[in-house]
C-alpha cells in the first residue's frame, strides 16, 4: 500500500545505514486508553509531607547498587532528588540533595550533593546513582544551562559524573566533596541531536501555535537522565538516557511507516510541521573504563518520532529473563490530536528478550501507569492536589513518584513538591498492573495529625 506521508521526506543522507531502534508509534499512543490496572489511584494527601522545608522535592531515586538493587549503605537508604527554594518557579536553581533513613521509611535532609556546582550558573537534573563495589558513591547526572538562540531559548544539556566518599558518625551521614567531577558525555550529533541543530529544525519549520496542526510545541531538545545499567547477562556496564534522534538514524524530519504504526492505521495521515520535529528516543552509551569515566555512545533504542519529543527518567531491568525498560511522557508534549491525552501522564513500559533486541510495548500500547488531571491544558495538572508524575521502577518493581502538593504543619494542602506515594507493580510477561498503594518516602519527624482530620477537596 503506498501512503501520502510515505513521500515525505525532509532529510535524504545517502547510504544512511538501516537503524535497529525499536518505535513506540503513533498507533500505539493513539490506542492508549485509561483502565482499572494502569490508573494511579487516590490516596490521602495528608500522609504527604514536605522533605526538605522550604525546597520543593521532586525528581528522585535511591542510590543503588551496581547490580541494580537498593544499596544498604552502613545500614542507611539513600535517596537523591532535585530540589529548589519553594520561591524559585522557574527551576534555575535546581541542585541535587540527598536523603538518609535507617527504617526506609523516615528521611533525614543530609544537604546538597556537591557544595560546589560543575559550573557557574549550571542546573543540575536527574540522573542516577550507584555504590560501587570499592564502597564510593558514584553519580551520574545532567548539567543544564540557557542558552537563547536563533529560533528561542533552549537549555544546553550534558552528562557529568561524580565520585564521592561516604563520612557515617553518630550524628548521621554525610559525603565529601568529589574527588573526581567531571563531565561525562554530550550530544555527538550524529546519534543524538545537538543543541544546534535542535534550533535548526525550529527555525525551519517553527511551531504554528495551532493544536489543529499539532501539538503547539517547538523543538524540544533533550539529553538528560543518565541511568546506570550493569548487563548481568555479561557483566557489561551502561547509560541509559533520554535524547533527540541525530542526523544518522530516525533523524528529525524523517517519516517512516514503523513510526506510524500497521499498514491499515490512518492511512490518510499526512504528518504537521510539529510531527515532523518529534523525534524523542531512548539512548545508550557503554563504559569504556572500570573507573565509569569514559564512554562510547552507541545507537538509540527506543524512538517516538512523530509522537513526541520527551521520554524521560529512563530505567532498563531484567526481570524474569527478558530486559524491561521503562520512561515517563507527558500527554500535552505528544502530537497525536486527542483531547483525551491533554493532562494525561505516562510511565510507559517495553520488553525484549535481548539488551539491544526489539522492544515490544507493554500492555499493547506501552501504558503501564496514567493519570489524568482535569483541567485547562497544564493549569489542570497545576492545581490538582493529586498529581504524581515521574515515575521510576525499582527491582522489586516498587514505583517512586513525586507529588505536586504536599501538606503543612497546619493540615492544610500547600503547593510544594514532595516525594509522593509508592505504587506496586505486577507484571506477568507483556501485561502489568497496579496492585498496592503504600507511603514509604516520608520526613524523619511527623507531627501527629489532630483529632478532627480536616477534609481536603
């Protein structure tokens, strides 16, 4: 069958070699559909309270061992988020904070993670973090800085690592400062998609501001979340991370049926200037030294060109003899016209029976957890007192979250950013669902609620 959007091309590299990624198409996210098993389900907002008082919290994750569980450091559980002053709306002082507990449950602030960032006038985003087998922390992060370019402004994103050691007395835990803190990895444009040539596509084909045309968004570049990922099947090291496909393969602009989905699914489908400039995609990069210094970027693999542009917090596990991988998405940064995905969020999951096989979505359209916030476009999630976003999977399949609103000494619901509510996962080959709801990511010292518990809308 020939198609219209099969003539579309606005890139031709000659002899491009054939990519190996795997798609989550436009077919599967148009399918998505919210059901009993993957809905986050209500819980009680007064059991969420602030970490860190006066800092929102929100992205987090536990420090880990390098074989991907849940590390026991001198008998304490670790937690790393972002955070920022509650006056700061923008993000720009985002920096990484750690957090103790000895029961898992209650955490103390330990303080920032670097006293000192990489850079002058850096953010510092997600990423991850391990304990090495020579008993050092090592974490893997994202630095970010504005940049205003030709077709606006955009944040120029890196990969950094740091090594640190660990101080336990008895007044607590503490780290030291690096003894090595250094940037990691960067854009190479082939693979994955520079800053660059990100503005170059906006200025080409800039947003038309007009959701009957797309998405209404511009070019959204990424490249963050590096992820640590021992192969236990060959003792191979990894990042996994959230980027834009580079010019080499699935490159930006580029329209192909395995985008879109079956032969027979919208047939007519011609795609927007906004399709066009989605080209969001699951990367890795190997080590190439025992040190986790240097690495060597490797083909994506997982991309969701024509659907979006942003697939974030990216987590690869195996479980039960195949490789599962999971990431998080937005439903307003996607370009599929269906009001019904406006406030939605995402974690969404695939499977493969090989580290760098073909990835099928799980649960048939990739959904593995979604909630809906009702609402004007982003002002619904804003204003819900139960939004939960940024969803990681851990090895028991326990999933962390952060959660928009929080609630204050007073019991009234306030709008800072805290850890939100585990959830439990189930999964049984290519089908997962929600089985438990559970509050394990909790201050250290929680002042008893009154009598009389007030109703919270």
């Amino acid at each position: 069958m020939t198609r219209k959007a099969d003539t579309i091309t606005v890139r031709d590299i000659e002899e491009r070699p054939v990519s190996q990624a795997s798609h989550w198409t436009r077919e599967n996210a148009t399918r998505i559909r919210p059901t009993a098993t993957n809905t986050f389900p209500p819980f009680d907002t007064g059991k969420i309270k602030a970490l860190m008082p006066g800092y929102h919290v929100w992205d987090n994750w536990f420090v880990l061992d390098e074989e991907g569980n849940v590390a026991d450091i001198y008998g304490y559980t670790v937690l790393f988020a972002l955070v920022r002053p509650v006056d700061d709306e923008e993000s720009a002082h985002a920096k990484i904070a750690y957090f103790y507990s000895v029961d898992g449950v209650h955490y103390i602030p330990g303080g920032f993670v670097f006293r000192e960032s990489l850079f002058s006038d850096v953010q510092e985003w997600s990423g991850s973090t391990i304990l090495r087998n020579d008993g050092r922390l090592q974490t893997f992060y994202t630095v970010a800085m504005g940049v205003e370019l030709s077709s606006g402004w955009q944040t120029h994103q890196r990969f950094a690592t740091a090594i640190q050691t660990i101080a336990v007395t008895e007044s607590g835990m503490s780290l030291a400062d690096p003894m090595y803190h250094a940037l990691l990895a960067e854009p190479d444009g082939l693979y994955y998609q520079t800053i660059w040539e990100s503005d170059a596509g906006e200025s080409r084909a800039p947003t038309k501001h007009s959701l009957a045309l797309g998405d209404d968004q511009t070019n959204n570049l990424c490249f963050r979340d590096p992820s640590f990922f021992k192969d236990p099947k060959t003792g191979k090291t990894f990042l996994l991370f959230e980027a834009n496909t580079g010019s080499l393969l699935d490159a930006e602009g580029s329209v192909k049926q395995k985008y879109i989905g079956s032969e027979d699914f919208d047939v007519e489908y011609v795609p927007t200037p906004d399709d066009l400039k989605a080209n969001g995609c699951i990367g890795m990069a190997e080590f190439t030294n025992d040190e986790y210094t240097f690495v060597n970027l490797m083909p994506p693999v997982l991309t969701t060109n024509l659907v979006t542009d942003e697939i974030e917090r990216i987590k690869l596990m195996v479980y039960d003899n195949h490789y599962y991988l999971f990431c998080v998405c937005h439903g307003n940064k996607m370009t599929i016209p269906d009001e019904d995905l406006i406030n939605r969020d995402f974690l969404l999951g695939f499977r493969s029976k090989d580290m760098l096989g073909q990835y099928e979505p799980l649960n048939k359209t990739g959904v593995v957890i979604q909630q809906k916030s009702l609402g004007n476009r982003y002002d619904g999630q804003s204003e819900n007192g139960q939004y939960i976003y940024s969803w990681l999977v851990l090895p028991d399949l326990s999933v962390v979250s952060y959660a928009n609103f929080s609630t204050a000494s007073d019991w009234t619901l306030q709008s800072v950013k805290t850890a939100g509510p585990s959830v439990q996962l189930e999964i049984d080959g290519l089908e997962t669902r929600i089985t438990d709801l559970y509050y394990n990511v909790l201050p250290a010292t929680v002042v008893e609620p009154p009598l009389v518990f007030p109703t919270i809308a």
